[in-house]
C-alpha cells in the first residue's frame, strides 16, 4: 500500500512501532507488507520479530528471520529459537522440517551445526527429520 511505502522512507523508531501496529490489525497480505516494508528500515524491535518467528506462518516466519539475520547475535538467537524445540516421539518433527525448510530458502548457512545435530536423531519416527536436515546440510555446503 502507499501508506506503507511512505512509511519506510521515514526510517525512524516510531515508524517500526506504526507498522506493527498496522501489522497485528491486518490481513495476510497487509503483513506481508509490513514485514517487507521493515527489512527496509535500520531499526529493529527484536521482541516483535521473535513473536513472528515464535508463532505465525511459515511466509512470516522467513520475512523475520531475514530481518533478525542482519545481526549475528540476533540471528544465533533465532536459530536457537527455531531449532531448540523438543520434540518427544516426533510430535514437533514437521515444525522443525518447516524450520529446516525456512533456513535452507534464506541460504542461512549459521545453521549448520543445529543441522548436523538433527541429522543425528535417532529412532525411527525421526527418519523424515534427519533426512530434510541432511539435505539441507548438503544445500548449505555440507558441515
């Protein structure tokens, strides 16, 4: 929207705070304009971010995660966050593929000592699991 677009040409701290607001008042399509609109702009509200990675769709999920891997401490965060799940008898694996998936599409290469762990998971409900993180370990240049 040209709302927006005016928005981030005002690269300034109350602008983030305008923009999440509009971001939790709208459609999909709207948020997904928000969080492009907030790559553009310098500052950063990492708890926002974090809510977006911790909960929402996949498509939001990626737009955050590129925004919080312009910071190396930001982003060792986020990696722990995506990939710190537990998941007993696999009931998580398909969150933690989605993650795997996520990092592999942003070409996030930081990621590949959580990948190597996965890809060592044991027992057979962790098949599917340590082959996406195999294949992404091979996507990113192995380990």
């Amino acid at each position: 929207s040209r709302f927006i677009d005016s928005l981030k040409k005002a690269d300034a701290p109350v602008t983030v705070e305008v923009l999440k607001y509009i971001y939790l008042f709208s459609n999909n399509l709207l948020k997904v304009e928000v969080l492009k609109a907030m790559q553009e702009l310098t500052f950063v509200d990492k708890v926002f971010l974090f809510s977006v990675l911790n909960g929402s769709a996949p498509m939001f999920k990626e737009y955050a995660l590129a925004i919080l891997s312009r910071d190396s401490g930001l982003l060792g965060e986020a990696l722990n966050l995506l990939f710190s799940i537990r998941s007993p008898f696999g009931f998580n694996n398909n969150l933690l593929i989605e993650n795997i998936s996520l990092v592999q599409r942003l070409d996030i290469k930081q990621a590949k000592q959580y990948l190597a762990g996965l890809s060592k998971r044991v027992f057979f409900w962790n098949s599917n699991l340590r082959e996406a993180a195999l294949q992404a370990l091979d996507k990113l240049g192995g380990q």
